[in-house]
C-alpha cells in the first residue's frame, strides 16, 4: 500500500441489485464533503440476483470499489471476515447493503475512534425501524448479552459499526457470530468498545435475509460465544473439573456402598447387596460420565491446536486494484 487510506467500508451483500448504486453514491458524497481517502469492499455473500453485474458496473466508474464474491452463500459472518481480510483503510467501517444504515454517520463514528481512542465503536438504532418481531426478541438479546459479557452496549447486532484497523484483523468471525463481534473484539483484547445513536431507516429494496430461526441461532450462539471466551482457548478447565467431581462423586459413593456392604456382612448386620442399592447405579454413571468429561476436555484441546483460517471459504471472483 503506497499512501494511508482513511477509511474502508466493509458490505456484505446478499441479493441487494437495487440497494447498491444509491449506496456507492452516498458513501461517496459523504467521503468527499469530509475529504477522506475511502475504499468500498463489497462482499458479495453468493448472490443469486443481479448484484454481482451491478458491482461491476458501479466499479467501473468508481475505482475506489474492490469486491469479491462467493461461489455460494456462506453467511454475513464469512462475508464480514473476508472483507476484513481485504481493508485497508485506518478506520474500517461495516454496514448493511440495503441502505437502512446510514453513511452520513461515518465521520463522527471514524473520530470517536481516533480521538476518544476507542477500538470499536458500535452503532445503536435507539429509533428502528423494524417489525415488532425483530425489535422485541432483539432486546432481550442484547439485555443477556450485556449480561454475560459486561459489555455495556445496547444494540450488539448493529450492521453499522467503525474499528481501528487491527481489531478487524485480529478477530475471527466464524459460524453466525456477526451478532456478537463485540464480545468477540473484547475477548481479543480491544475492551475500548462505546457506541453511537445512528440513524436507522426502512428497508428500501428486497426483504430481510434474517426470519424467525434468527432467534434460536442468536440464543445457541450466544451460548457459544460466552462459552468460547471463557473457556474456548482451554477447554480442559470445564470439562477436568466437572469430569473430576463427577468421576470423585461416583468413585466415593461406589467404594462407600461396598464397604458398607461388607462391613454389615460381616458384623451380622442387616445388609442389601451391592447391586440391589440404587445409589450404586448412580455412582457408576457418575463414573462413566467423569470419564466422558475428561475425554471432551482432551479433544477440545486437541481441537484447539488448528483454529480455522480464511482459505476455508471458496471465493469465485475478485476485483481489485
Ligand atoms: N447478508 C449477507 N449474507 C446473508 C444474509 C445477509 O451478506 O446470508 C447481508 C445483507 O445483504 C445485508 C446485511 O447482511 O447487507 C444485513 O441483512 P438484512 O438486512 O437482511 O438483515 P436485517 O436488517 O433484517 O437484520
Ligand atoms: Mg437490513
């Protein structure tokens, strides 16, 4: 890279023809009034409308636009991962392609990040417009997200948020987790996270890509997420010690019922056999299952030892410069 790049925006795409032309022409009048240098990234997440056509077309009268695309939908996550992969800029922006974030917001977020030194900084639809469906499941997201991770931010899953260029190319954003990639910045060690109220608007074009199983993936991801930043780089710490105090639970208990057995046996006491007693049968299965527990700490951190990496994802076509 020869000279500094302001900024870079990162947009995922998914069947958005219709959203890009105004798009480019917005984030670029916005970069030129503010006289930054700006890449646009787009990611074309396997788009099966004429989307693609139309990057190309926008590209040809607007050199600043580099873009690939998929060779099939993998996700807003992999699409986000693989745009950060390419940014350049010092601040780099994402934003949804179907112009309900708004790029009048870039200036005033790119400072919060240079000046008041935050390394992230999310957007925050105080005002959205959304159906009641999305909005309600999405508050109590948040509120649990909030909770398990101490992240005090309102809106997680805001498309629109700004970063110092080395936190998007230190984070992994695998699976669903563009949900949570604040919690995923702070477990890599960027906790400056604050937020912006951004304006929010009706979606203009096409449909929303998210229906209702949004709501269990958002609830099994989170799990992951708080389960991964606990205890994802050493999982050896929950299942051992779960897999301890069951396999101690059962060992005691079966090694108490036996004693006990013969200790009464041989004392002329009343006594039951070993195998009539229930409890031993719940000592063994603690047995079995402190065993299992340790064996998934094992393999969790023989896991641990290949993370994945950007090569997984399969990419069709790429502009650049
Ligand atoms: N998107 C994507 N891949 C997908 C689904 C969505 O790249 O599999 C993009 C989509 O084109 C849009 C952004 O992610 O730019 C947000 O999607 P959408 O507007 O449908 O989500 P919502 O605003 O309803 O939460
Ligand atoms: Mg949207």
């Amino acid at each position: 890279m020869d000279k500094k790049l302001d900024i870079s925006v990162v947009v995922p795409l998914y069947n958005e023809a219709e959203s890009l032309p105004e798009l480019v022409a917005w984030i670029k009048r916005v970069a030129t009034e503010n006289k930054l240098s700006y890449e646009i990234i787009f990611v074309d997440d396997g788009s099966t409308d004429e989307s693609w056509s139309v990057v190309e077309r926008l590209k040809a009268e607007t050199p600043e636009i580099r873009a690939i695309s998929f060779m099939r939908n993998y996700g807003k996550s992999a699409a986000l991962y693989c745009g950060f992969d390419l940014a350049q800029g010092e601040v780099v922006f994402t934003m949804d392609a179907d112009l309900q974030d708004s790029p009048d917001e870039i200036p005033e977020m790119r400072r919060k990040v240079l000046e008041e030194g935050y390394d992230l900084v999310s957007g925050w639809k105080r005002k959205r417009y959304d159906p009641i469906s999305k909005r309600w499941p999405s508050k109590f997201f948040n509120l649990t997200a909030r909770i398990m991770s101490g992240i005090k931010l309102h809106d997680f899953n805001c498309g629109l948020k700004a970063y110092r260029r080395k936190v998007v190319k230190s984070i992994e954003v695998y699976g669903e987790m563009h949900r949570y990639i604040p919690i995923l910045a702070k477990h890599a060690g960027f906790s400056r996270i604050g937020e912006k109220v951004v304006e929010h608007h009706e979606r203009k074009y096409g449909k929303s890509k998210f229906g209702i199983e949004r709501m269990v993936k958002g609830y099994l991801d989170l799990i992951s997420v708080s389960f991964m930043s606990r205890f994802g780089r050493s999982p050896m710490y929950l299942f051992g010690s779960l897999g301890t105090l069951m396999f101690l639970f059962g060992g005691i208990t079966a090694l108490w019922i036996i004693i006990d057995k013969l200790y009464s046996q041989f004392n002329g006491l009343m006594w039951r056999g070993v195998t009539e007693q229930p409890m031993f049968y719940l000592a063994l299965l603690a047995i079995v299952l402190g065993v299992q527990l340790f064996l998934a700490g094992f393999l969790g951190e023989m896991i641990n030892r290949r993370s994945t990496d950007r090569n997984h994802y399969l990419i069709d076509k790429t502009i650049d410069r």
